[in-house]
C-alpha cells in the first residue's frame, strides 16, 4: 500500500478506463480527529481510501491509498447499491473557454430535454454527468455529522491501512498547526 496525496488519488479514479458510472462511495466523518473519511470504489478498479480536513475555506488537506485491488465478496456489501438515494461525483475543470461553453450548451440541452418529458431523478443525474463528461459518479453512502455505518464496517477490513492513513493525516494537521479543521 502506498499512502499519496489525496488529490493524486482523485487524478487515478479521473483517468481511469472504466465505466464512470460504476463507482460507488462511502463517507462520513472521522472516528477520532478532525476532517472525513471516504472509501470510493469500482468493480474493475479496487477499493480506495481517502482522509482529508479543510485546513481553511480555500484548502482541503489529506491522504489516501488504494487497499483493494478489487472489489470482493466481503467488501461489496459494504458500499451503496445503485437504487441508494445519495450520489456522488469526480469531477474535471474544463480545459479553457471553449471547453467551459461547450459543457455549458451540452448541460443546457439535457436539462431543457428532461424538463420537457417525464423523467426520474436517476435518469437525471446520469444525464447530467454524461453532459459534464465526468469521469467517475455513482450512488454514496454519506452523512455529514456522523458516520454510515458501512463505514466502520470498512475500517474494520483494512485496520492497518486506517492506522497508517489517520497517522499521516494527523501528521499533516499537526504540521499545519491549526488543531481543527475549518467548518
């Protein structure tokens, strides 16, 4: 397992050659110190963890690994099917202007053609995603003061990867000096 930055664990799901709408997530806030925990995984991909905290408004700082080259019997049960009610999505900036206004007439298109016939909130979502071309999204399991309880249930499974992320990301807290994350 190799700990890297958090946001080098995001550019790994964003280049990815999988299906974007396949990726499943788990989050909530930490056990024990500031910030939040995130597993996000796919069945072709594996399973990674992330720990960050807002340093400030402007800056968010953390760590995370892959620790699961798949997604298994143990740990599928663990993250949201698709019918779970929460989503989530990676997301890429567009590349200049002329990327940003072809994103804009794409988004504008498909909400216009949802808004104009019956649709479901799913249908939507997906939709939308395919108009922003992300690169990963799929159903999560989150909740913002507490924890969902898969994810104790995935710490328990990767115990070593837990101490040695919380250990790093402690570390960084420390060496930034603030004591709290920013909320």
């Amino acid at each position: 397992m190799r700990i890297r930055d958090w946001q080098d664990i995001l550019e790994d799901v964003t280049e990815r050659d999988s299906d974007r709408d396949g990726w499943r997530a788990v989050a909530g806030q930490r056990r024990d110190g500031v910030g939040e925990d995130l597993y996000l995984g796919h069945p072709s991909v594996g399973l990674y963890q992330l720990k960050t905290y807002a340093k400030n408004p402007y800056e968010v700082r953390g760590v995370g690994a892959r620790v699961a080259r798949k997604i298994d019997d143990s740990i599928d049960p663990l993250l949201p099917d698709v019918d779970h009610e929460g989503r989530f999505a990676v997301q890429t900036p567009p590349e200049d202007e002329d990327d940003a206004e072809e994103a804009a007439r794409r988004l504008e298109e498909t909400v216009r053609v949802h808004a104009e016939t019956p649709t479901t909130p799913d249908d939507f979502f997906a939709d939308v995603m395919d108009a922003l071309d992300s690169p990963a999204f799929g159903p999560m399991a989150f909740e913002f003061a507490d924890r969902p309880d898969e994810l104790d249930d995935l710490v328990e499974e990767f115990d070593e990867a837990e101490r040695l992320l919380t250990e790093e990301l402690d570390a960084l807290v420390e060496e930034d000096d603030v004591g709290r994350g920013f909320y």
